[in-house]
C-alpha cells in the first residue's frame, strides 16, 4: 500500500514539474471580423464607410501592438473587461464601454483656459479634461486632478481594474499624435509602442 502511495505521488510531482517547465505559449487577442457575441472582447475592426473625425464618439478597444503585419490587442484590457462585466451581473445587452468624446467647446476647467474640452469614461472614472491638436495630426491632452471623478462598482479593487486604470491614464497623459483611418482612431504616446486603439461608435 505504501509502494502505491509513493507511486502515485511521484506521478503527480513528475507532472506537476512539466507543467511548470513548459507554460503555455502566449498568444494574442484575435483581431477580425465574426466576433461571436458572448465574446466580450472581440471587437469587430472591419473597415466601415462614413464620415469620421475627431468629434466622433469612440470606444477603446484596446492596447494594440503591430509588428510584421501581425495586430494583437493586450490581455489587460480584456481581463479588465472581463471583471467589470462578471461581478456587474454578464448582462450581454449592457456590455460596459470605455468612451471618449472630444468637443469644440472650451473646458471649463481652471487648469485648462483657452483650451477645448474632451470627456473620458473608464471602467472606474469619469474624466474631464482638455486637449490641443492640429490639423497635421499632433494631440495633446491633459487630465487635471480636479476633472478626474472616481465612481466605483463591484470591479474597482481587482487588480486588472487597477492596472488598466493605471495603465491607460498614463498613457492619455502621454499622447503626442493621433490618425484616423476609417472608422479607427489611433492615438500614439511617448511612453509605450503601443497604440491606443478606439473603434467609433455606431448611432
């Protein structure tokens, strides 16, 4: 009875170390058409016809790295999505979204004189802030502490929720250009390779 103790347990120690030397590979978010709807995280990045600018409504997608005409978009933002929309009841219909929306009218915050406004949504805060941009494609925006309104829910404190929030903020203060390419606005910082990808929303 002991040999087959030792045995099973040696069998389980030898799997268990295999599983720890070969990890799983990463592999990236799929990007493409055919989202399957319980897919919270695929986004449908066709291109689409219309008009588009930057006073579009947009939705952030998220963090997307192209190397070698290979597109991914991060995990942090799924996981991220994926908390909000667990411990917020899987309602399908109400799928959360990460918005942005730049205006013509100038701020009213005292931080940003002379400046135009812009509103940001995230999974945890409602930010108001301003922004400067140029024809050429140059974008500047600020994010004063005074326009930053934290609303919690369920998925505030898990740590992809933090992360992102964290992450993406960052990134929004370091904006330096934007493009639009159909229904697709890129926004490139100077602290990471990556762009921020945001989808427009359709009315």
């Amino acid at each position: 009875m002991r040999n087959l103790i030792y045995i099973i347990l040696t069998l389980l120690l030898v799997g268990c170390s295999k599983e720890i030397e070969d990890p799983e590979p990463f592999v990236p978010l799929p990007i493409g058409s055919g989202c399957n709807p319980k897919d919270i995280c695929c986004y449908d990045l066709r291109e689409k016809s219309g008009v588009y600018d930057l006073f579009s409504s947009w939705e952030f997608a998220g963090f997307q790295t192209i190397t070698n005409d290979n597109e991914s978009l991060d995990y942090l933002t799924c996981l991220a999505r994926t908390a909000v929309f667990t411990l917020g009841g899987e309602d399908y219909d109400n799928v959360f979204k990460v918005t942005l929306q730049f205006s013509n009218e100038d701020s009213k915050i005292s931080e940003c004189e002379n400046l135009a406004a812009f509103n940001l949504r995230t999974f945890s805060n409602k930010i108001t802030g301003c922004y400067s941009s140029s024809e050429s494609g140059s974008l500047s925006m600020f994010t004063p502490e005074e326009g930053i309104e934290f609303i919690p829910n369920n998925a505030s404190y898990t740590f992809p929720v933090l992360g992102f929030e964290n992450d993406f903020l960052e990134a929004i203060q370091s904006v330096e250009s934007y493009e639009i390419k159909s229904n697709k606005l890129y926004l490139t910082t100077n602290s990471t390779s990556e762009k921020l990808l945001f989808i427009a929303i359709e009315d």
